[in-house]
C-alpha cells in the first residue's frame, strides 16, 4: 500500500475531484492578477543590483582620484554617475567646480550640482548649499536661500548649520527675526562641541524675555529627540540668565 497516498486519504470518495476543482479556481485567479499587474507595468522580477553597485564603486574611485590629486581620472569617473541622479556623485562634482580642481572653477556651475546632491538627500551638499548662501560674494550671498538649506542640514544634526541657522534667526537675515529659533539652534550646536554658539546663545539669552527663554527651553526639548535620538537623554536646561557669567 501507498504510505503517501495513505496519508492523504480522508476516506471520502468525492474529495479529490472537489480539491482539484478549488485548485484550479485559485490558479485562474491567481494568473487573472498577474495579467492585470502585467498590463500596470508591475514587475515580479526583482531588478538586479549590480547597476547600483557598479555606480558605488565608480563614485568611490571618482572620490579616491579626487582626493589623490588626479583630477581627470575623478572627472571621468564622477561626471557620468552624477548625470544619472546619484547624489553622492553630484556632491563631489560641485566641489570640484567650486574649487577648480581639474575644472574651471565655476560657482553657478557648483550650485547646480550641489542642488542636485541636496534634492536626492545628500546631506553635505546642504550644509554646503546653505553656506554659499549665507557667506558668499555679493553675487552668491543670499540669506532667505541660506535659511532653507541651512535649516535642513541643521535637521540632520549638523552643527556648524545648526550654528549659522541661529545667526540667520537670531538677526532677521532672511526672514523674520526670531530668538526663540536661535536659541533652539545654537542650543543643539553648543551640545555638540560648539563653543561659538554656546558663547551667542549666553549672550542671546541675556536678552531674552522670559516667556522667550521658557519657549525656547521647551522647544529644544521637544525637538531633541529627533535630533540627537529617542535613546539620549532629555536637554538640560540652560542656567538661568543671572548664572551666566558677564564675561
């Protein structure tokens, strides 16, 4: 006797013409899905990583040359990748026509490309956007621009944005003058090291009214996890204004 065929017999006469029935129903179904996922132009074929891969590797020598000095060998390595969208190509390329390394420097040039890098997420090229703005020549130096990328790259954690973005705020350049958002920003970048704005934020906090100080406290601890992770600790308060030395 068929052990298998054993182990599957129900003792019932009519189940096995049933099961097949129910069988061929759910394939029917099933291939009436996949025409209609065909004809949407979904594909059940995962695409293949090798072409992302290749591009890593391509932008990782493009960077090396770079950084070696051989300045055509980067060119040709990351101009083509940069074309295709990758941010990280992009990035690299603006520096070198912001800096003429192997290219005549060109600064519409480089904010083109650092624009590209910024709009697929790379968070240098911002940072990088944000202090061509907020620094540059009289042609370049556009503060409302500066606050914009300035204010993304200080949402990624980065303190020297995070510093400027307080001085855009705690001035008015480039928008409203605003010492409650200073004070959230420079409070971030003292956290991380930053002298400087831990020095702007004393002195701006010396200025501030009390409701402004209590916002701003409040503020920056509302957003800190977000800033430096759900895990840390919440922010300190900073010392009243009349423990801030005079100094």
């Amino acid at each position: 006797m068929n052990k298998l065929a054993d182990k599957g017999d129900t003792g019932g006469a009519g189940q096995e013409p049933a099961d097949r029935q129910k069988l061929v129903g759910a394939f029917a179904v099933l291939a009436l899905l996949v025409a209609i996922a065909i004809a949407a132009g979904v594909s059940f074929i995962p695409k293949p990583s090798f072409q992302a891969d290749a591009e890593t590797v391509a932008v990782q020598k493009g960077v090396a040359a770079l950084k070696a000095g051989a300045f055509k060998s980067a060119l040709d390595d990351l101009e083509p990748i940069a074309k295709k969208d990758n941010a990280q190509a992009a990035y690299w390329l603006g520096r070198m026509y912001e800096e003429g390394l192997g290219v005549k420097q060109n600064a519409d040039t480089a904010i083109t490309w650092y624009r590209k890098a910024a709009e697929g997420g790379w968070a240098a090229a911002k940072l990088q956007l944000g202090e061509i703005y907020f620094k540059g020549t009289e042609e370049l130096q556009d503060f409302k621009k500066a606050r914009k990328w300035l204010e993304q790259a200080a949402r990624d954690g980065n303190a020297r944005a995070q510093l400027d973005l307080g001085r855009l705020y705690a001035n008015g350049w480039g928008g409203d003058k605003d010492p409650v958002q200073a004070y959230v920003w420079y409070e971030f970048a003292a956290k991380q090291g930053n002298y400087e704005a831990q020095r702007l934020r004393d002195g701006l906090l010396k200025a501030m009214r009390d409701d402004e100080v209590s916002n701003a406290q409040n503020l920056t601890e509302k957003m800190a996890p977000q800033m430096f992770g759900q895990g840390n600790q919440r922010i300190k308060k900073t010392a009243p204004r009349d423990a801030i030395s005079n100094k």
